[in-house]
C-alpha cells in the first residue's frame, strides 16, 4: 500500500503547491477516520484541496455553502411526497458523499451546525425517526475566516470536537505563488486530475493505520498530555476522552505515512497542537496554540 499512498500525495501536490505538511496533515484526518477544519483566510486554497483529494480517492464530492438562512434539512435531506406513487420519498442531502465541504461552517446557524454531529460521529443521519448511512468512507472538510466574525456564529464545544485536526494552509512562499502563475499559463487545471487510489483502497489504508503499534508508555504519554489541559490554571474546558483517543489514532495514520509499525513521542508531539488546541477553551483570551506547547515542554517525554 505504500505506493498508493505516494501516489495519493503526489496527487495532491500537482494542484496544491507547497503545502505539503499541510497535505500529510489532511491524509493522516482521512486515514484516522476524523474529519479536518480549516481555519485560514479567502484564496489560498481550502476548496481545491477538498476537490483534488475527492478527485484523487474517486469518490463524490459534495459542497454546502454555509450561509444564515441554510437549514438542517439542506444538509442532511428530506422526505418529499411523490403524488404518482402516493408516498414519501427520501431526497438525500450533501452529505450523502465521500468528501464533503462545509465552506465558512460558522456562518450557519447553530440550528444548522448541529446537523453534522450525528453523521460526523456515526456516519449517518436520522430524517423522520428513519437512520441512513452516508457512504464509506465519509470526510468532513470545513473551513472558516478566523479574521473576519462579522455575521457568523461560533463553533459550539460540541461541534469544535468532532474534528480530528484544525490546521490553516497560510499564504504561499513567493516561489510558490510564481509557480501557481505559471501552472496557470501552462493551463494546469484541478479538474484535469485523475483518480489514482480507490475508495476500497482508502478503506484498506484506515484498517492497516488502525493496527500500527502503540506501546504503553505511548500511551501514557498522551493521557498525561490530555490530563494536563484539565488541569492547567490558564483552560477554562480541557480536552475530552474523544480528544485523547484521536490523539492516539492520529499519531498511529501519522507513523502509517511514515513507513512505519510503530508510533513514537515525535508524532504526538508534531500533532498535539493540531489536536488538541481547537478542542480548549482558554481562559483570560490566551491562546491554545501556546497553551499546547507550554505542555508539551513541561509534560515528561517517555
């Protein structure tokens, strides 16, 4: 499987230009099973990242535009009465794909935010006391403007903890940005990508990242990590149990990418921020970001 996933990277890095840390970040949400927000400014690419990643697995792709007036049923779907046959008939929502984008989450309601908790933990949805499996496997990528608030509703705590990772893609290096340019004289398009992993083959890439090796010491290493965001002056909320075990699982699709059977303190140590930082409440208007590596340096490494 080791090709597929080179494939699957060099994939991605033909229409996203330097950010491959960003990339490997994306592939270990999807290897793990959680789903990934992006929290960056307008243009630097969070779209064509979920597009060229449903392109690359050869699945469906599904964009919600969040806006204040979306309702829960445009996310999930709807039973519609059909007169010719005299009965209801279920019309699927956005939802009902491999890669979905929820673009500027925040802008929605939490009326509406609160419709992709069920399918982000269980993969499915319930419409009418009647539940509906999403398709396998199923990838959440939201994205939202940390700079501009003007009209939008915070993330509850609850929805905050359904994403396995937060990481922001930032603007490209002036090398980068040229080369763009030029990819663009060149015609180079996101459409023109071609699929080049199978959806049966991400599926078999999330049950062999399940099995790497994680020893108990490991493991150790992250409860402690974990226990100490509860415990510390500065947070308000610490990280839940679901924070502690996709820490873990993280850290096991992050070795996975890495050639590797075994997970070791370096990979919690790359990912606590992206994973444990959106799951805190701050207290005074301190920053998670900060908070995280504070811990990191003062938690004992096994």
């Amino acid at each position: 499987m080791r090709d597929r996933i080179e494939r699957l990277t060099e994939n991605l890095g033909q229409a996203i230009v330097g950010k491959s840390d960003a990339i490997r970040l994306v592939l270990v949400a999807l290897l793990s099973g959680g789903h990934t927000l992006l929290e960056d400014v307008p243009g630097v690419g969070k779209t064509l990242l979920a597009k060229s990643l449903a392109r690359s697995i050869d699945g469906k792709f599904q964009r919600i535009q969040c806006t204040p007036d979306l309702l829960p049923t445009d996310i999930t779907g709807t039973n519609i009465w059909n007169p010719r046959t005299g009965e209801f008939e279920f019309l699927p929502g956005p939802v009902f794909a491999n890669v979905v984008l929820a673009d500027e989450i925040n802008r929605a309601t939490p009326r509406t935010q609160s419709a992709l908790l069920e399918v982000m933990e269980e993969q499915q949805v319930t419409v009418d006391g009647n539940s509906r499996l999403v398709p396998a496997p199923f990838f959440v990528i939201a994205t939202q403007n940390p700079v501009e608030y003007q009209g939008t509703f915070p993330l509850p705590e609850a929805q905050m903890d359904r994403f396995a990772l937060s990481l922001s893609l930032g603007y490209p290096s002036e090398t980068e940005e040229l080369q763009m340019l030029e990819r663009l004289q060149l015609g180079t398009a996101s459409k023109d990508l071609q699929p080049c992993i199978s959806l049966d083959e991400v599926k078999e890439l999330q049950r062999l990242s399940a099995q790497v090796k994680v020893e108990a010491s490991l493991q150790q290493y992250i409860l402690n990590l974990v226990r100490a965001t509860r415990e510390d002056e500065e947070i308000t909320l610490g990280v839940s149990p679901r924070g502690t075990i996709t820490l873990q699982r993280a850290a096991q699709a992050f070795a996975f990418l890495d050639d590797r059977e075994y997970a070791i303190p370096d990979d919690v140590k790359y990912l606590a921020p992206h994973v444990l930082a959106h799951r805190m409440i701050p207290a005074g208007g301190r920053r998670a970001r900060a908070i995280v590596d504070r811990l990191l340096n003062s938690v004992a490494i096994p």
